[in-house]
C-alpha cells in the first residue's frame, strides 16, 4: 500500500496542548518568548525525523494551524542580520497597512516611525497636532514645554590634533562592527527593543546636544518676579505715602500675570480684565492710604479710570470721572483724561454734547490759573487747539477757523491804546466781513478802516447736480467737493451751493462771543505754535520746551504721506539709506534751522490752502515782537510752496531788521537747499562781522563750516574754524606755528565759560564746534570729536540734565557728525555707530534722526537684524510709546522688504499692536488712515496679482478667490475698529464712500450715514430713504 493511500482517521489527529498560565513573577511578554524558544528547539529536534514530501493535506493542516498562533516560525533567517546586526532596511518594501502604527492596548496613540529605531520604540499620538510659532501663535506660549539648554561640547584639543576629521557631534553612534573590542562599545547601551520594560529617561532630552533646564533654572526669572513683588507690596505697607512705591507695584501685576509664560505672550482678553482687575483693586487701596496729598490722589484717580476703561461699564466711569472732578477741579490732568474719554467714547459721543465738555474744562482752568499759579500757562492753549481740531474733524471747519482768525485778530493785532468795550468794537469788526487775517488784502484789526474794508469776493464754484437729489453714489463725491472747497467763513452774500442755504458756511459773531471772551493769554510765538499745530505743519525751530499740544495723539492727523514701495535700504548707499528713513510719514525731533528747511509743510491734511498760511505769517511777522521767530520759519515755508518769492521776502525781513543774524543764516540754508550754492556762501560771509548774541553768532558759524562740509571741502571747513576762533587772538596765532593748537584751546575756553554760565544753548553749539575741529584737525580722527561729546554727555548726567532739551540737541548733533563720517570715510566701522547710538536712543526713543541713523547703518545686516531687537524692545519697555515710535517701526518694516523677513503679516501686526486700546496710538487719526490705506494697498496687491484668473467651473471658490475675501474683510474690520474709536473723526468715516466703496453694501453705507447724523456730525449732502439704493 502506498503511502499515499494512508486512510484518514479523525482519532489518530494529535489534541492541541494547552497553553501554560503565565506566572504572577514575569512579565507576559517573557512567558511567550521562552514558549517561543522552546517550540523552536522542539521543531528543530524532530526536523531530521520527518519525511521529506509530506503530503499536501499535512501542509494545509499545518498552515491553519500556525495562523491560529500568535507566532509563527522563520526557518530561514535573514543573512543581513548577521551581516548589519539588523535588518537591512533598503530591502523592506514602503507598505502601509490597516492599523499601521497603532500598539494593541494603547488607545489614542502610535508609534512614531521617524524616531523609533530599532532598539527604542516612541509613541505619539493619534492625531498629530501642528506644530504652533512661539513668537506669533497665542496658544503656543501658554503650552508647558521644559526649555532646552545647549550643552557645551568638551574641549579635547589633544585629540583633536592627532584627528584627520572634525567631529560634528560627540553622541554615541549605532555599533557595525561587533567584532570590535573598544571601550566605546562597553559603554553604549544594548536595549533590545523588544525589551519593553526598559523604560526610557524622561529627563534626558531627544538631542544628545541639548538637556532640559532644572527646576532651579526654570524659576529663576520667577523668583526675581515674585521677590520683586514681595518687596514691592513690603514698601507700600512700611511707607504708605511713597506714591512711587504704588505705581510700581501696580505696573508689576503684568509681569506677574505672565509667569510660567513666554516673554513676547499677550495676555488674552480674559487675562486683561483680570489684570485691570487686580490692579483697579490696588489703585483704591492707594487713594485711601496715600493720604491728602492732591498731586498723589490726582495721579491714582487718573491711572485707576484709565484702567477701568477695560472692566467697567461706560456710565460707571463717567460718573467716577464726574466725582474725581468735583474734588480736583483745577487739575489740568483729570480735564485732559476726562475729555479723552468723553471724545473717545462712541456709545455716547455726541458733537454739541463733547463741545460742552470743552467749554466747562476751559472755564475751570481759566479760573484756576488766575487762583494757582503753578498750573502752566499754556494748559488752556492746549484745551484750546484740542477744541478746535475736535470741530474741524467733525465738520465744522468753517467754525474752526474762524476762531482762529478771531483769535489773532483779538489778541496780536488788536489795537495797542485801552479800549473801553473791547468785545463790543471787535463785533463791529467781525461784523463788517472786513477780509481777516489770512484772506487776501487783510491788515489785521488795528489797520482796517471798517467804513471803506470790502468783504473778498466768493470763488466758490460747485458742480451744478440739476434736479436730480443725492444718492449713495454720489454722496461721497459731493462731500468731498464741498470739504476741499468749503474751508473759510462765508460771509452773508456768499452762497454754500446746492440750492439751499448752509446755516454753518456763515459764522457771525454770535458763534464766537463765548471763545473770544475765553481766549487764553499767551504769548505770540506760543499761539502760532500752536496754530501750526492745528495745520499740520512743522513746528516752530525754538530752543525751550515744546508744547504739549505736539505729543497729543488726538492732534496728530497728518496721513497725507504714506508708505510707498521704495528701494530697499541694503541696495542703497548710507547717505541714501539714511534719506528713506528719514521719510517717515510721522516723525519727531528737536526742531533747528537746519531741519526746518528739510520739511515738506504739507497742507493737505489740514485742507488750507498755504496762500491763507502764507498770509497769516506775513501778518503776524508784521506786528509781532517775535517776528524774528516767525521770519524764519516764512523763508522756509515759502521755500516749499513758493520758492520764487524767498528772496523778495528775506529782503523785505532783514530791511526791517538788519542785524537778525538768524535770518541771515536760515537765507543762507534756505538758498543752499534751492540749490543756490554760491548765494548762500555770500549771505554767510556778509553775516559773519555783525554783532550779535553768542548763540546767533555759533549757530551762523556751524552752518558756514556745514556749508563747506557738504561740497566735500575739508579744508575749507578746517580753515573756517581756525580764522573763527583765532580772531581774537591775531597776535599769538602770528607766533604759533600750530594755528589748529590755538583754536582748539580758544574752543575749549568758551566751552568752559558757556558751562559756568549755564548758557546752555552757547555750551551744545560750542561742544558742537569743538568736535568738528578736533576731527578735521586730526585727520578725520571721529574717535577723538566723540571724546568731546562723551564728555559733555557725562556732565550733563552728573547735573541731572540727561534727558534735557539741550542734552538732546547734541544727540543730533552726534548724529549728524557721524553721519558724514559714514558718508566720506574709506573704512566705516559698524559697531562704532552702534554704540554710539544706542544708549542716545535708549534716552530719547521718539527721535526721528537717531533711529534713522542708527537703522540706515544696521540695513546692510539683515541677518543680524538688531534695527527690529532694538525697535521691539523699545516698543515692549515702554507701554506709551509715542506715535512717531510705532510709525518708525511700521516705515522700517516696511523698507526692509520680504528678503530680510518683513512681510504684510508682520506690518499688520505692528499695527495692530500700535492701534490696540491700551497703546498710545489707540485714538490716533494719522495712524489709523495709515493702517487702512494699509489694507487698502494690500487688497489691490492681490487683486492684481489674480487678474488673469478666472472662477471654477462648478461655481466653487478657488484659494485665490477665498484669499481676496479674506483681504475685504481685513480692510472691513480695520475699518470698523478705527471707527469704534474715532467717532468724532469724518474724514475717516468718509472712506467707506470713497476709497472703500467697492467694499460695502449700500444697506451698510446707509447705516454709516445713519451714524454720522446721530453723533451729530457736520454733512453738507443730505439724504433720504429714496436716494438709498442710489
């Protein structure tokens, strides 16, 4: 019988053994590989005995027997384990199959297969999570990740000699060669992978170059915080009067709101009201244990309402605002922060009731100057041009002016004898509609002759609309027509336009009787400081303290200059560099002749035409005793809008003053500018023998050595100085045969006489001469002219003078000096500008010219990118950084371009920061026009970018057209916001109907018309529900 005949019997089938209880002592997991090793040992022992063609029935048998195991057995092996020592990984196919990755038992996660190795398994889970930014996602801050620190790499040098190679790590590498016998090996760890009870290190980090920061580390920065706040609250209690000790204390709750945080995180919303919370709670602590003193409770009442903006209703703080001002009523202080919430507030601004505000605030300082005289003079001048701006920007710019005009006519060009009713004759005046300051053929009111003074003609020519009523469509078009046209007070003969009479165009004296009885008492130079402020022009070049009015975020609206696309400061030279950062749209400096004369004195913003400025100036220059001030910022003015003229004009200035030096030196830089180079030099060598004050006489002499400076004229410049300050010491230059020696001594002594002096105007312009003549005498020699203004910079630290106007006039006097270091030296150091500048600009941040110096030398660096750490540590130091701060860093974000890292995304973000409600740009009118035609720009930007592209087929959105609505909504929302605190600014919300228009629904513009007439704002179109749909 063959043996393929063999009879089946189900009994003769072997039973399966049962499978051993695991032991309670080891793991389940060893049970199995020893059963494992066993069954393997059983099959290899029985292997020789069986026969070597088992029938086909036994194979399938034992085929379904063996998938029935949790194991199965390779009786071949693999040749590369014995060759690798694992498996050969470029013969392993790239599969994927159900349940990859996934571990039986452990829910939610899987192995990760860029980590694993063969000897270590890692688990992630399931759903892996993107990886967030530290720097710009808001979540990511708050995730709790141990830092990393770097390990220093040990330093063999001995090994290293005696290496062919450079090693790039010292971690342990995998073993290949198991016959090697080095100590390396005896040292590296051999964890099988299947050994799962091996637990990894949880405190080692997945780098070997790195390890995780102790606990010690980690708390450190926490430990200072919560130490510092320890021994803050310890001040407050040992000395409850220390008013400082408060305010610190208070200002400490952020960065306790921030531990265990990153640095640059931003407190949530939530956050923030917590933190207004804690820190309101604090402020009433202190008002009732700082005792009476009025200065300390005048500043907790001011600080606790400010904070309370964030927790507290509107009604709450108007009415704690009322009571802080029934018990400080002369507090210049509290009127100014109760005005900005009332102007800023949009529930409840309304235009007539926020004029009322003005008016109590004026009487009660008016009242309160004439009691305490420590309150400054130019508080009401500064409630005045607030005022004033406050109506034109709603409007009423015709109201505006006007008093304006009655302002200079009352006060500067009144007539001099005693008048006995004084407003009554000035009602004759106005009433008469005599041209007035700044209209054509005006004399002022002392020189007119009310019986033959003839009202100008009307030049008013409007567009004729027909009969046909305004619409939506051409709303916007007729408001602006009328703003640009409308600017001055009509008289009763003029008509506004549109068939019906305008009862604002006209302004009688009964619109002006309450302001001309309140007008403040200042001097000449102050009002036009501030009337130029209430333009948007420049400010006046004087040497004492600006008036408040130019740090007022209320009153900057200048955003007539506006970020264009321009070449990128690393492709330029530094002189050229430094020229487009200095093109900032806002900036801030001391003003001197020179950079007055750089100014662009743009009327746009403003809507006055520079002939009524021009006018205004002649006037007032005309019966001024300051009309030297005023002279000078005319030739310059002039030499912007009117260059043909400036020669007429300083000749008809110095003709009525022939010894003004400082009209002579600002011709002088007037004509430069104008290119007239050999002009200027004649005017200043005419100028120098005239006699006049030390500080006239310096100030000509540096623009006379500047003059040579710039035509590249070294020696020219050196001479200058030498014949200058050897004059009066003829005989012993004769005899001297170093005539350098002797200027630079005769500089130092009057440098030494302006400091006992205290003439500190003489002492910068000196200090400012010295350096030029210790770096032209020295053979350009910067490091010893820095040594003269080191050394004034240290005296002025010694007598607490750092932060002076003085000590910053000389800050850019180093500017400039190193400047044209940079500009005309072979070899330029970097780091020398650097250094220079930083501590400068750490003392004065809101300079216009140290920035743009110090970024126009760090622009060829952009790796190093210090400009960007320099202006976000500034900008995160100071939480009211000025607004010509934030622009500077939105102008050089800008210009650095999308190669150096800037993009719209971090543009955006600064203005965002700029703009946020707690920063000092919040209620900024320049800003937020920047900010939108921000948007505005990069909405064109992709539509342009998408103009061959046509929409899908299916009527589905592509990304580009899903881009682009999200660009509408950006600009839609950046509107929205500026308009939720600017309620009081028209020209902003005129944007919707001009710029903008494309973007929103005649349904939403109806609603914006809606808004302008319930805040009671000035329209000279008027609407109704039929010219809706337009």
């Amino acid at each position: 019988m063959s043996s393929s005949a063999v009879p089946k019997f189900a009994s003769f089938k072997a039973k399966p053994k049962a499978p051993e209880p695991p032991s309670s002592e080891e793991p389940q997991y060893k049970v199995k590989e020893k059963e494992q090793r066993g069954h393997r040992s059983s099959r290899e022992k029985h292997r020789s005995e069986r026969t070597r063609s088992p029938s086909h029935e036994k194979r399938e048998r034992l085929r379904d027997d063996s998938q029935q195991k949790p194991y199965f057995s390779d009786r071949r092996g693999d040749l590369d384990i014995v060759k690798y020592g694992a498996l050969n990984r470029y013969d392993i196919p790239s599969y994927r199959r159900s349940g990859y990755g996934n571990v039986l038992g452990v829910l939610y996660q899987k192995i990760d297969r860029e980590r694993s190795s063969d000897q270590n398994i890692y688990m992630i889970p399931l759903v892996r999570q993107h990886q967030k930014r530290l720097l710009i996602d808001k979540h990511a801050a708050r995730e709790k990740r141990r830092t990393l620190r770097l390990v220093k790499a040990a330093e063999d040098h001995h090994n290293d000699a005696t290496r062919d190679f450079i090693a790039l790590s010292l971690s342990h590498k995998r073993k290949r060669d198991h016959s090697s016998g080095s100590e390396d090996e005896a040292d590296e760890p051999n964890t099988d992978y299947r050994g799962l009870a091996a637990k990894l290190d949880s405190d080692k980090a997945d780098d070997p170059d790195t390890y995780f920061e102790s606990d010690v580390e980690a708390s450190s920065f926490n430990s200072e915080v919560t130490q510092k706040n320890s021994r803050l609250i310890r001040e407050t209690r040992d000395e409850p009067g220390n008013l400082q000790a408060w305010l610190d204390l208070i200002e400490h709750q952020e960065p306790m709101m921030k531990l265990d945080r990153a640095i640059t995180a931003d407190l949530s919303a939530a956050d923030q009201r917590n933190l207004a919370d804690v820190r309101i709670s604090t402020y009433e602590e202190a008002l009732r244990k700082v005792g009476s003193d009025e200065a300390s409770q005048i500043e907790l009442c001011t600080g606790l309402l400010r904070e309370a903006q964030r927790h507290w209703d509107d009604a709450k703080i108007a009415a704690r605002w009322q009571d802080a001002l029934s018990r400080h009523a002369n507090s210049v202080k509290l009127w100014l922060g109760y005005l900005d919430f009332v102007q800023s507030t949009f529930a409840t601004w309304k235009y007539e009731d926020c004029r009322d505000v003005f008016a109590k605030a004026s009487d009660a300082l008016r009242g309160a100057t004439s009691v305490d005289e420590n309150i400054p003079s130019d508080s009401s001048l500064h409630l005045f041009v607030r005022l004033t701006a406050m109506m034109q920007d709603a409007g009423y710019q015709e109201l505006a002016l006007a008093i304006w005009q009655s302002y200079f006519e009352y006060s500067t060009l009144a007539p001099q004898e005693p008048i006995a009713d004084k407003l009554g004759q000035f009602e004759e005046f106005w009433d008469s509609e005599a041209p007035r300051v700044g209209e054509p053929d005006s004399k002022g009111w002392k020189a007119t002759s009310l019986e033959t003074a003839v009202p100008p003609p009307c030049s008013n020519d409007f567009e004729d609309v027909g009969s046909s009523k305004p619409s939506l469509l051409t709303f916007g078009r007729y408001e602006v027509e009328f703003v640009k046209k409308l600017r001055y007070a009509g008289r009763s003969t003029d008509e506004a336009g549109l068939g019906d009479e305008d009862p604002f165009h006209t302004v009688f004296f009964s619109d002006l009787k309450d302001y001309v009885a309140s007008f403040p008492d200042t001097s000449p130079s102050l009002q036009v400081d501030a009337f130029l402020c209430f333009c948007g022009l420049p400010p006046l070049a004087r040497s004492d303290q600006a008036g408040p009015w130019w740090h007022d975020p209320f009153l900057l609206r200048r955003h007539t200059t506006e970020l264009r696309d321009q070449p990128k400061p690393a492709d330029l030279h530094y002189q050229q560099a430094l020229s487009l950062y200095l093109q900032s749209p806002i900036s801030e400096c001391r003003m001197t002749q020179h950079l007055l004369a750089q100014q662009d004195f743009s009327t746009t913003a403003s809507r006055l035409d520079p002939a009524f400025v021009r006018q205004v100036l002649k006037l007032l220059i005309m019966h001024s005793v300051e009309g030297e001030l005023l002279g000078e910022y005319l030739l310059a003015f002039e030499a912007r809008h009117f260059p043909s003229e400036v020669a007429k004009s300083a000749k008809r200035l110095l003709k009525d003053r022939p010894s003004s030096v400082r009209l002579y030196n600002m011709y002088a830089i007037v004509e430069s500018h104008l290119g007239n180079i050999s002009k200027a030099e004649q005017v200043l060598a005419a100028a120098l023998n005239i006699k006049t004050r030390p500080e006239h006489g310096l100030e000509l002499l540096i623009t006379y050595v500047w003059q040579a400076l710039r035509k590249g004229d070294t020696k020219a410049a050196l001479q200058r100085l030498i014949e200058a300050k050897t004059v009066p010491q003829s005989q012993t230059s004769v005899s001297d045969p170093d005539p350098a020696r002797v200027a630079l001594s005769a500089s130092q002594t009057a440098l030494e006489k302006a400091l006992l002096e205290q003439n500190y105007p003489c002492v910068v312009l000196n200090a400012s001469l010295l350096a030029l003549l210790t770096y032209l005498s020295g053979n350009c020699n910067i490091d010893a002219a820095l040594e003269v203004h080191n050394n004034l910079l240290a005296w002025f630290a010694s007598h607490k003078m750092t932060s002076s106007v003085h000590a910053e006039l000389q800050a850019q006097g180093i500017a400039q000096l190193l400047a044209h270091h940079a500009t005309h030296t072979p070899i330029m150091k970097p780091a020398l500008l650097r250094t220079v500048l930083e501590p400068l600009i750490a003392t004065f941040p809101s300079n216009t010219i140290l920035l743009s110096t110090y970024a126009a030398n760090e622009a060829r660096f952009s790796i190093d990118d210090r400009v960007r750490g320099n202006m976000h540590r500034v900008l995160n130091v100071s939480p009211g950084s000025s607004i010509s701060t934030w622009v500077f860093a939105v102008h050089h974000e800008t210009l650095r371009g999308e190669i150096a890292g800037s993009t719209a995304h971090s543009i955006r973000a600064l203005y965002k920061h700029a703009t946020s409600p707690d920063a000092s740009g919040a209620h900024c009118p320049a800003l937020w026009h920047l900010y939108l035609s921000f948007e505005l720009k990069q909405l064109s930007k992709d539509r342009c970018s998408h103009l061959k592209k046509k929409p899908r087929r299916d009527g589905k959105k592509s990304k580009w057209e899903d881009g682009i609505q999200e660009a509408e909504g950006r600009v839609k929302g950046t509107f929205y916001a500026g308009l939720k605190l600017l309620p009081w600014c028209k020209d902003f919300v005129m944007r919707a109907f001009t710029d903008a228009r494309l973007l929103f629904s005649d349904e939403e513009l109806w609603r914006l018309h809606g808004v302008m007439m319930e805040k009671e704002i000035r329209l000279y179109t008027e609407l109704d529900e039929a010219g809706m749909k337009g």
